[in-house]
C-alpha cells in the first residue's frame, strides 16, 4: 500500500459505490427519505474532490495561488453558513447583507488561530501546509456558525414571548434576546469539546493518522493532532461567540426589539 491509507485501484471505486448504496438504500427503508440527498452528495464529492485535487497539485507549489484557495474555502464556508443559519436561498433579498454578517464568524473563528500557528513558525508557511491547516480551521468554524445559528433561529421562533417579555420589563434588546440566546447557542461546542474530550480513547483522527502514514513517529502525530484539535477548539468557540452577538445585535436574525 505504500504512504497512502488507500490504494487507487478498482478495489476503491466498488467499495465507493457499495457504501453510496448502502446509504441510499438504509435512507430509503428506514422512511427517512433521504436516498436521492444521500445519491446527489456522493456524486457531488466524488467530482467536487476530484476537481480539488488536480488544482491542488498545482495550487500547493505558489504560496499565492494557496492564499487564494484559502479564500475561496472561506467563501464557499461563508455562503454554506448563511443559508444554514438563515433557511433563506442565496438570490433572496438582503443576501449580501446576511453574506458580509456570515463572514465574521467565520473569518473571526479561523483567522486569528491561522495566523497564531502561522506566525509562530508551528506550520511552515508553505502551501502544502498552509492550506490543510486552515481547511480545518476554517470547516469547524463553518460547522459551529451554522449549528449555533440554526438552533438560535430555531429557539428565538419558539420563545420570542421570552425575549418580548423581557423587553417589557426594560431589558436593553441585545441583552433580552441574550437571555435566551447564550445557553442554546453553547450546545454548539457539544461536538468539538466531545471530540477533544475522547481523543485517542474513541478514535485515532486525520491529522494523527496522517503523520504517521506520512512517516512521522506516535509523538509527532500526537503533538500534531492537539494542535488541530485546540485550534478547532479555539475557533469554534470564537465563531459561536460571534454568531450569539450578531444575532443578539439583530444583524443576522430578526428578533422583537
């Protein structure tokens, strides 16, 4: 098998299309309904990663062109998030507004974790390594805006008597709407913080098995891992702090004010 975790043979495409069918199918029988979703998002990765990898291949070598596939993944987060947090499509009103709102969890989770592991010289800054970190980085502060602003949307639409309530009484709107807002919002770090909690006690993660694959010994992969899984961290909470003040701020939701 070499330094890959898979062999590119024909082994791999059957396999690829066992488990797709798998999938469709359980989503078919178990009445969920979600055999055609389950159909379109494995064609659509299949295409998406393979297109990825050949600009990759030459995306890596220029630390420029790396740069601007960092901000490509930042757009793409950032349109992924806002129509997650939202429920609105991209072409109705107001979408550039909700887009610049999205960004800033976004940007503000991974930016500042990017650039703290950049500049402290813990990843050269090469595009091979540039571009994985803040993929990473980048993803969890996606996934944390569109968890913490889905279930804030969601929370709001039930209790917004709450928020009402408390704007009777005098409280300033961002602090009503905050009442509610904190707590809910938090159930978005259950996922990070659970899987920083178990590492190596449940699973053996990407980063730690690829270092190993790529050569390194246990504590290289260790030590690499942690820095992924604390960035992770780090940039999760920091972009579900930010979705909880914009949306207390009425800048991405509408709540009573």
């Amino acid at each position: 098998m070499g330094s890959s975790v898979v062999d590119l043979d024909l082994r791999l495409g059957v396999v690829l299309l066992a488990l797709t069918a798998v999938a469709a199918v359980s989503g078919r029988l178990s009445g969920l309904g979600e055999d055609r979703a389950v159909l379109v998002t494995a064609v659509r990765a299949t295409v998406q990663l393979a297109v990825v990898s050949a600009v990759l291949l030459v995306v890596v070598d220029f630390l420029w062109l790396s740069a601007a596939f960092v901000l490509l993944m930042v757009t793409v987060a950032t349109v992924t998030a806002a129509g997650r947090t939202t429920d609105l499509p991209l072409r109705s009103a107001g979408a550039l507004a909700r887009l610049a709102a999205t960004a800033l969890p976004v940007l503000g989770g991974a930016a500042p974790i990017v650039a703290l592991v950049l500049v402290s010289g813990t990843v050269p800054l090469r595009g091979e390594a540039v571009i994985p970190i803040a993929g990473i980085l980048v993803g969890g502060a996606m996934t944390a805006t569109s968890l913490a602003g889905r279930r804030l949307r969601e929370e709001l639409a039930q209790r917004h008597g709450e928020v009402e309530a408390a704007l009777a009484l005098g409280l300033p709107p961002r602090d009503a709407v905050l009442l509610v807002a904190r707590p809910v919002a938090g159930t978005a770090l259950v996922p990070p913080l659970d899987q920083t909690r178990t590492v190596g006690l449940v699973t053996l993660p990407g980063a730690f098995v690829g270092v190993l694959l790529g050569g390194g010994n246990p504590l290289e992969a260790g030590a690499a891992q942690l820095l992924v899984l604390i960035g992770l961290l780090a940039a999760e909470v920091l972009a579900v702090w930010a979705v909880t003040e914009l949306v207390a701020r009425g800048r991405l939701l509408p709540v009573p004010r």
